[in-house]
C-alpha cells in the first residue's frame, strides 16, 4: 500500500500542442494556403511597465485565425504564474509538442502511458464543423488522425494510447473514418459530450447509430472530454473563469444523464463511454439521483421502463479523475472498476511532475489490487491497451 | 436510533399553490382588471379516445395567461398518473391551496413545519419581474407577501416558516421589502439561485448590496430554490424531461460556485444562504474541486486570495435533502450542521405521505443527536423557527 512501484500509471487525458507542420506535412500542396498552418500576429501596443508584447502565434486556417494555440499549457509554471496564455511555441514546454520529450517528461514523473487529446482542432474535433470546405476539413480530420497515429503514438506505441477524431458533419464519412483508423491501431474516438450545443442532432435520435454502431463494431470507447460541447459552465458573462473551471464537471454530470435517459445504450450494448477530466466524487450523488428520478417520472416521460439507469451506467461508462479524495474514499459506491486516473499535462489542473507522488498520496488507503485496477488495468481493458 | 417520535421533522422545501384570491382580496378595485386572476380557459379538442378534456384554469396577469396554475402538485396518485398537468384545482389535493387542508396532510405524515415556496409568482417571484406596470407589481409582490405571513402562516403559525419574495427589478424597493417583512414575522427570502439569466446584474457586482445587506440585518436566509434563475439544465431540446429533472441540482452547485467566487460572502460576513432542493451529496465533490480550482488558478481569474472557498461555504450557506443516502453517509465531509430535510409537497419528487417513514430509513445509521441536528434543530437555529 499503496502505490507501488511495480504499477504503471495509465493517465486517460492529457493533450497535445499540435507543432506548426501537422497539416503542412500531410496536406496536398493545393491546401496549404487554406489549411492550418500557424503564423506570427502581432499583439498590440506596450503594457503600462512600457514593454512591448512580442508577437504572438496562432492558428490560420482558411483565412480564420484561431488564438490560444496552447491553450491552457502552463506546464512548469509556478501556479502564481498560470494564465490562459502562453501563446508562442518558446513558451511551453517540448513536450507539448514532441512526442520524445514528452516521454521524457511522462518518464521524469513516472508516468507509462497517455491519451493524447487535440488542442487546435479543440478537443472533439469540432473546430473542423465550422469549415466552409468540407472536403478540405475531411482531408483535415484525416491529417490530425494520421499525425496521431503514425507519427505522435508511432514514436513511443507502449506510451500512447492512440485517440482519432471525426468529421462531425456526416455521420457516414464518420463512421468509415472510425472504421479506417481501427485498422491503424486507434483505440479511441474523442466524441462531443453533447452533440446538441454546437448544432448537430442530439442523443435522442438515430442520427449517431452509424458511428455508434462503428466505435462498438471496433471496440473503441468514445472519449467525451469535458467542454468537448462547446457549452461551457458559465454562471454569468463577469463571473471569474474560476467559475467555469470548477463546474465543468457538471458538464459530465450532464452527458452521464443525458446518455443514460437515451435510447443509446439500448441499441448498441456494447458501447463504452469514457467520460474524460469529469472527476469521480459526483458519481454516486448522480447516479442515486437519476435512479430516483427514472422511478418516478419514467412512466411520462418517453424513457425506457425497463433497466435501471445505474445499472446501464455500470456497463457503459467509465469516470476518471486527476485529483477526487472523496471519489476515492467513495470508490465502492462508483465501482473500482469504473474508475481511471488521469493526468491533464499541459494543463494547470495537471499535478505534473508531481503527478505520481499525489496519485500516491491520494490512494494511501486504497487496498494494492485495488490501487493497481485504478491507475492501470481498467484503462488497459477499457482502450485494449496490453503491456 | 434512527428518527426518533420525538423528532419533529421541519421541512425546508414545499410548495403553495396560491387560492385564486390571493391577490383579489387584497389588491385595490383598480388593480382587480389587470391583478392576477384565475380564468377557465378551453382544452382543445376530444383525445383519440373521443372524450373531451374539461376547461383548464390558468392566471391571467397584465392580459397574459400562465398555465400550469399548479405546476407539479400531483401528491396524492399513484407515480404510474404522474405529469406536468393538473390544470385545475379540483384536480388537486386541497392542501395545496388551503393551510389548514396542509396542516391535516402534514399531520398524516408527522411533519411538524414547512416553507411554502409560491406557485404562480415562480419559486422567487419573478413572474412579476416581466410585468410592464412595475407598480402593480409591487403591490402583487406585497400582496403576496402579506397572503403569506397573514393568512397562510397565521392559520397555523408553529407550522409554517414564512417566506417572502422581492420585486427583483429595484434593489432599494427589495430592501424595504424585507424590511416591512421582517417586521412582520419574516423567516427567510426566496431569491433567485443566479440573477444573471433573468436579465439582472449577477452575484459579481455591488448591485445587491443593499438586499443583502438588508436581509443580514434582519438575519433572513436567502433560500434559493433550484431553477429560479430560469435556466434549466437542458441538454438538447428533445431530451426527455427526466434529463432536466435529474441535473437540477447542478444549479445548486452552480449557485455555490458563483457565490463563493463572489465578493457576496466578503461584504456580508453574516449572510446566510439555504440551497433549496438542491440535495446534498455532491456538496463533498464540489468543495474539493473549488478549493483546488482555487488554490491553482486564484493568482489570475481576480478572485479572493485569503479565504479558502470550503471555509466560506461552512460559514454561509446550507443544504437539504429529500432522499440522498449517499449524502448522508458522507456527512461528516459535509457538515452535520449544514444539512437540513426537505419534503417538497406537493411535487413528485416528494415522499408524501410516506416521508417520515422515507427520512427514517434514510437516517437508519446515524446517531439520534446527529438525526435531530439534520431533521430539526439546524433548521429551527437557520430560520430562527423556535417550538
């Protein structure tokens, strides 16, 4: 007890900065004027110590630029210096964009194995439903899956856990790229957490059956990162970002309900869903509260009166958590096998390189094989990722 | 142990369906054209099975109509009759609308007292915030107010914690109002879980100083009941209403992020907020996810750096619970002294008239002290509600 040193630490969501020549390097030559590509802007007048911003980077593609090329990278950062910059590649960390030194921090901190989420194209892909040409945006999704796959995930494969993603737009071309990067190797589909909110048919109709049917016919979960809906948690326009961060969780409180109340599950049932940076310690309140309510409003409502939706929960879906003591303590309630780790590097949420020191502390109670199913082998099962 | 008969159970959630006098007797013959009234309206045309339905009743007010008069009081059926309608008051148990029909039916179920949230007004009064002659809107805020403390309450006044509403639109009115209500024998406000969906200033500005600072004075809680922002957790449109029904509470813990980000709990180090139905086993999860959201991002997103957002919640505010039985077995991570029981007559979430026997089994572990705290004295000290 309880984390030892024997047990490697699978994390189920991390991200990749995207370097410049992702596209570059895959597009034919008549995209490269359309296609991401990154370039210099500048970034205004000096600040009032006098001192003029260097100019920033960011993301053109078909004439739309597309600020925060890192996100929220902050990695090695003092936390009194986080901030939702950095936005050049000088300041962030090589490993957010190449894979080598990205092992070597994963090494530094004691990490095996990770899922790599998109920054640019955001975290489900979606940034390419807002093309104009979606040939050009097909060529796009297939370029970020084939970067992933055959170059990040290539350089190290027993390091990461290879994730696509889709062209949203159509769930036919969706369905055959879930089918084409199966046969590479993926083992997951980064899937919005509610297509709803950016203008695509919601869980309650059969619009999805076509990809559904495809993750489940390759056995690759959907991964459905919180935000992944472009619904962000905001409480009001000049509430402090703190807000938002602390209730994104609600947004996977959200897809849990709204799946399980679906006709998903009892169509295709054997479907996984990993819900992605979501936390654990909600998960009981949630699932009491969503059996209660399917008991009492189940017989108006349109839903199925037949299964329990904790029940389809403990078959389908799969939480994860960076730092949860109190889903920890409550781990039998969740079902250990429900539960990930995971450890959010670049991001300030990240406990990296600390990250394996405050797994350990944050199990110290947890039983040894317990710990191991936790931080390894359910991820392993779940994305068929063998040592 | 668990709940014992000498336990009296004061119920911090319930509903009032207003009589539709409430307003005809007490507002001046000027008014009686425009006040709020109740009319029968036509139900359309026979169903499949040839019958007709009967004329509904809804409130008319300024020339607009309200339907759904009682919005979910289906106590008394059976779960399988369960729906959005009654439409009329014959379709609905008189305690719904007659306090001494309530006081029988809490007899029936040995619950000792209520709070009364109104029907027609919304949970906070806000129906009147859409009135175009604001002054008829004052006089139905007080009227209200008045067929709360005067009539309702008077009829049983060791049964009933009388609540009030504000007219949101003007924060100085608002403070008078709680003045003149306070000196009435006023327990507590019902205000809107997040003013900022209504159109109004949110918790981030001075705007509802003097409210607050009012409602400190006079030592009444906000209760802020899940949904009075008017803004619904729905995931899609076509979701099934279920979905809705089982994510409220995630606007309680909005309402508990907004708030402890806020400046509120800094200016008004007295004030007292009651999460109305919010239930109360997510309360862990969520306090350990904004003191780490605060402890990592409090040094840029403009938020207090000195107190500690957990400590501010253990001063400020309190949950309650119908049926949470995880929640009460994490108590201890919650505060025994910060749990209050909720009954919510006449709505389908609520237990009646098998409650107490429901708060019984749900208390079967927890020591007699601890059970009288949550059942009783937490709300009695909160709403100053002495025996």
């Amino acid at each position: 007890m309880p984390l030892q040193d024997y047990m490697n630490l699978i994390s189920t969501d991390d991200h990749v900065i995207e370097h410049p020549r992702v596209w570059l390097d895959r597009l034919p030559a008549s995209d490269q004027e359309s296609g991401p590509r990154v370039v210099e802007v500048d970034r205004g007048a000096p600040g009032d110590d006098g001192t003029a911003p260097g100019p920033a980077q960011v993301w053109l593609y078909e004439g739309r630029s597309y600020p925060q090329m890192a996100l929220n990278a902050v990695a090695g950062r003092r936390r009194e210096d986080f901030g939702l910059e950095p936005t050049r590649y000088d300041e962030i960390l090589p490993g957010c964009y190449d894979p080598q030194a990205r092992v070597g921090d994963m090494d530094a901190d004691g990490i095996e194995a990770q899922i790599c989420f998109p920054t640019f194209p955001k975290f489900a892909g979606t940034v390419f439903l807002q093309s104009q040409d979606k040939d050009l945006a097909l060529r796009c999704v297939r370029a970020w899956n084939d970067f992933m796959i055959d170059e990040w995930c290539a350089a190290a494969p027993t390091r990461f856990i290879p994730v696509v993603i889709l062209p949203l737009w159509d769930p036919r071309l969706a369905a055959a790229e879930v089918e084409r990067t199966a046969a590479k190797g993926a083992r997951t589909i980064s899937f919005p957490e509610n297509p709803a909110p950016l203008g695509l048919p919601s869980f309650h109709t059969d619009h999805w059956d076509p990809v559904f049917a495809a993750a489940q016919e390759a056995d690759m979960p959907l991964s459905m990162h919180f935000g992944s809906s472009g619904r962000p948690p905001v409480t009001a326009d000049d509430a402090p970002f703190a807000v938002a961060i602390t209730l994104f969780g609600c947004n996977s409180m959200a897809t849990t309900a709204d799946l399980l109340f679906s006709p998903v599950f009892h169509k295709f049932r054997n479907l996984k869903v990993a819900l992605s940076e979501g936390g654990i310690g909600w998960i009981p309140y949630m699932l009491e509260r969503i059996d209660y309510t399917w008991e009492r409003h189940k017989y108006y409502t349109g839903v199925n009166q037949d299964v329990r939706p904790s029940e389809l929960f403990r078959r389908h879906i799969w939480g994860c958590f960076i730092d949860d003591e109190f889903g920890i303590a409550n781990r039998h309630w969740i079902g250990v096998d429900r539960i990930t780790w995971e450890c959010d590097y670049p991001h300030s949420d990240s406990n990296w390189p600390h990250a394996r020191k405050r797994a350990a502390e944050t199990l110290v109670d947890v039983p040894d094989d317990e710990v191991h199913q936790i931080v390894e082998f359910n991820a392993r099962k779940l994305f068929r990722f063998d040592a």
